[in-house]
C-alpha cells in the first residue's frame, strides 16, 4: 500500500532586518517600553489557555461560555453574519479530482454517497476527515464541525464524507483551497416522512408526542402537521429534526422565516458548492458528479444500503403535502433552487448524452448488485429497514461496495494510522478526554441554532 503523504507547513518568510529593530536599536525608550510590556503579555498568553491570543493548538477546550456550548458568538446561522466571500472552483477538471468535501445531509440517500467518497479515498490513498472512535457523525454534530473532534488529527484532509454541520470557513482550515464541496439534498414531502419515519422513537418526537394517542408512524405525523407550532419547540434536544432540517445541516438557522435570509443563504450555497445532488434523480446524479470530478465509472458504482419495507412509509398526500412544505419553507426553497440548477446542469451537459450514459450506468449498476447481494434482510434494532445481505465468501470488491461508513471508517482509520509516519493513536485517557469534549461541544449545541 502506498503511504499518505502529509504535506509540511509552509516556511515563514524571512523578517525584514530594516524596519522595527533599527528603531529599537535607536533612541526610542517609550518604544522600548512598549515592545517589553507586549512581549511579557505574548509570554503571559501562551502560559494561559483562556487567554485570547493563546497559541496552543490541541483539541484542550477554552473559550466563552457560548463557545463551550457549541455556538460560537458570532453565530455562522446568524441573520447578520455577512455572507461568505468564498466561491467554488470554477475551472473544468483536467483530471481525477481527490479532494473533496461532501456534506452528508440526513436521510437523503446519503449513507450510499458515504461509501462511494470512503470506497473512493481508500481506492487512491487519500487521508479523510474520521468521526471519533464510537461515532458516526463527524466533529461534533450537531455543532458545527470542530476540527479537534476529527480522528486522526492532521493539517489538511483530501476527502470528508459524514454527517456533520457546515460551516465553510471552519472547513477551509483543514481542507484545500482546490476542494470541490458537494452534498445531496431531497423533495422535502420525501424527506421529512424519511425523517420522522426514522427519528419517530427518539427525541424530539417521542417528546412532544408522547401523549398522542396514535398507534402508527403515519397517524403521529399527520398529527404532528395538523399543528405543527403547538408541539414545536427549541427547548427540546434535537428540535431542527422536525423543521427544515437540510438548511440545519447546511449550518443555517432553521426558525427564521425571513424570505432574505433565506434566499441570502441559498446563494451562499450556490457560490460554495460545485454540485448539489437530488436524491430523487439519484443515478443522474452520480453521472454528474462523475463528468465534474472527473471519476470513473467503479468510483460511483453503488449498492443499496437501507430501505424501508413498504409497511413502515407513510403516504403524502396533496392535504398533507401542502402543510409539509409550509412548515418547511426554507427546505422548500433550498430544494426549488437546486433542483433547477441540477437541470439546467443537465441541459449544458446534454440530455441525449445523459440518457445513453443513464443507461450504460444503471447496467453496470445493476451487474454489482447481481454479483454481491444476496438479499435484503431487516436490522435487529429497526426491523422496518432492511439492509444488504452479501453473498457467500464475498469478494473484497463486494465488501467494500457494501460497507456502512463506520465499518469503512475503521478501515481507513488503521489504514491512516499504519500509513502515515509519526501518526500515534490516543491512549484511553486522551480518548476519554476527546470523548468528554465531545459530549460537551455536541450536547451544548442539540437546543441551539
């Protein structure tokens, strides 16, 4: 296996020999003086890690009270933080793009694009942004992504693929400036029966639902949207599950319903990300992603990883439907906006060429899944889901198509750990430690924006 290569810091330049210290070596006491009290507070800070200026770089926690709690003073969801100045790279790709951040929103088909970012790092030795040990979202989510909650801890990372909270300038700290940033994003009548389908026995709807008399999935969410303000709430953990809960994870404020802080944000989308992908045009997709970072074919070969038996689905109609997209109006509007420039994408790309390939792809999809799976069997702890049964004596190709991102996540953290040169894993107590942080940085943030 060829090793990871971790790039070094770039060297300083050197100082200027004639400005400050020709005026320090003249006749300027109250300079002088100046320069000592600076110094002796410089020396002060770095003995200090509350201090403002503290240089230290560990993942030991400091910081205000808001920051302690997961939300920083100024707020990346805030209705006045001025929108990012960053912009996607523009340039058509000449070659196999390896660095590459994918938000994976929930329940958006999204754990089938883990695997194919985790399948396509692993594939091309590249070094990719892991959850903590016993995790499987990524830098402290619901937080936004906090570098020092990333297994292992390096400068730069080539591929991101979990769950986490967006928040690019977070993000550019430990990605490259010729990142590709995509993510996925679904119909939000789909993507909210998936989501209450899912999350309907944990918080917050076994909150607020719990004296309903309502014996079904379907039942407690045509209650819930009946009246969706007389349960709602921010003062219950988990609350973003239950309303607009792609902008959340966009790192935006899910409760303002100001139109120009939702469109603000939908444009700082636009200019951040090279492709957003639809869950309901999940193949076409992938062929897009594969013309913009210019991929193979076996890179976005996929097999399906959980569905739902048809018994566990609630039907949406038109009644329901309209309160669906009400409450969720920003997800509404995020989907509008992408859906359309997923298409009009499309048509620069060329419809005719996008139907022989759909074809060519679905073939070769369809031969994966002949050649590894089995069956689809329900999961223990969710026997409403069915996951992928493998064949008998699977191949590493087939294992590695049909791995959940914890499972590859494992993998490629001993691949990192046994690969890269100097790269030590925590002892117990500096993984108790990280552990402590995390519940702290991740449980301050489950009531907040």
């Amino acid at each position: 296996m060829n090793k990871v290569i971790i790039f070094d810091v770039a060297p300083q330049p050197p100082r200027n020999s004639n400005g400050v210290g020709n005026m320090i070596r003249g006749r300027h006491p109250v300079l002088k003086l100046i320069l000592v009290i600076g110094c002796a507070f410089i020396l002060w800070s770095l003995n200090h890690p509350n201090s403002p200026i503290s240089f230290r770089s560990s993942r030991t926690f400091s910081g205000s009270s808001e920051e302690r709690a997961g939300t920083p003073t100024n707020s990346y969801a805030s209705g006045t933080r001025a929108v990012s100045t960053f912009h996607k790279v523009t340039e058509t790709c000449t070659k196999t793009v390896t660095n590459v951040v994918f938000l994976k929103t929930h329940k958006t088909g999204s754990s089938t694009m883990s695997n194919i970012m985790l399948r396509f790092a692993d594939n091309h030795n590249l070094t990719v942004a892991l959850p903590l040990k016993n995790h499987w979202e990524l830098g402290g989510y619901p937080s936004y992504i906090d570098r020092r909650l990333i297994d292992p801890q390096l400068p730069k990372y080539d591929i991101i693929g979990h769950h986490f909270r967006f928040n690019i300038e977070k993000l550019r700290e430990i990605v490259r400036e010729e990142a590709r940033y995509i993510t996925i994003i679904r119909s939000p009548m789909d993507n909210v029966e998936s989501v209450f389908g899912f999350f309907v026995d944990q918080s917050p709807f076994n909150d607020w639902l719990a004296n309903v008399q309502a014996d079904t999935t379907a039942l407690r969410l045509h209650t819930f949207y009946d009246k969706p303000e007389s349960f709602f709430t921010k003062d219950t953990d988990w609350y973003f599950r239950s309303k607009n809960h792609m902008f959340f994870d966009n790192g935006y404020d899910v409760t303002n319903t100001d139109e120009s802080y939702i469109d603000s944000r939908i444009q700082e989308m636009d200019n951040i990300f090279s492709l957003v992908l639809i869950t309901d045009y999940f193949d076409e997709s992938l062929i897009m992603m594969k013309h913009r970072l210019c991929w193979d074919w076996q890179d976005v070969i996929y097999i399906k990883f959980k569905m739902r038996i048809e018994e566990a689905k609630t039907e949406v109609d038109q009644d329901l439907g309209e309160k669906i997209l009400k409450w969720n109006h920003a997800d509404y509007k995020l989907y509008d906006h992408f859906n359309k420039t997923f298409w009009k994408g499309v048509d620069e790309y060329g419809r005719d060429r996008m139907a022989e390939d759909l074809k060519t792809f679905q073939v070769k999809r369809d031969e994966a899944e002949e050649l590894c799976i089995d069956s689809y069997q329900p999961f223990k702890k969710k026997p409403w889901m069915l996951g992928a049964k493998l064949r008998p004596k699977p191949s590493e190709y087939c294992k590695h198509l049909a791995w959940s991102e914890t499972v590859y996540g494992e993998r490629l953290r001993e691949k990192m750990y046994t690969s890269i040169p100097g790269l030590k894993e925590d002892s117990e107590e500096e993984e108790a430690k990280h552990q402590a942080l995390f519940d702290e940085v991740a449980q301050g943030s489950l009531r907040k924006d």
